[in-house]
C-alpha cells in the first residue's frame, strides 16, 4: 500500500495509507486540484487464483497488485479534473 500511495504522489495526487480500527489498509486518494475528486483503493486477494489486486471502494478490481504504477495511472485518470 505504501508504493502505491508514493506513486500516486508521483502523479500529483495526495494520497496516504490509513488503517482503520480492525486493522485493515487502504490508500485515501485525493486531487488537490479538485478535493471533491477522491477515493479510498483497498487491496485484496483474488478467490480464484493466488494473486493480489487493487480494488476501488466499490470492490470492482482495479490494477494486479503487483504493478502499483499501474494502478496509480489508472487511479490518476480517474480523479483528473476537467481541462488537467
């Protein structure tokens, strides 16, 4: 969760990871340029196969959790703002 929240500083977002009182992760994502533009991206294990994904606060699998500068892109052109 930490390289992912460094990547999407990279991008110019604000980001960081939080735990919440049960002990789980997830990164909050914020743009700056438009603060009302965020979201919260977990990380979960996929049931069918043994690997790890990115998920957005819906659930809805992101980005393999092994290519964080992956997620962070597609995180970034989601939270762009109009005209970025």
């Amino acid at each position: 969760m930490e390289r992912l929240a460094a990547e999407l500083c990279s991008h110019g977002l604000l980001a960081r990871v939080v735990r919440t009182q049960s002990g789980r992760l997830f990164v909050r994502v914020i743009n700056p340029a438009a603060t009302s533009l965020s979201e919260n991206v977990t990380c979960r294990p996929n049931a069918d196969v043994p690997d790890w994904w990115y998920c957005w606060s819906w659930g809805e699998r992101l980005h393999t959790a092994d290519d964080p500068a992956g997620a962070a892109t597609k995180v970034a052109r989601v939270l762009a703002a109009v005209g970025e």
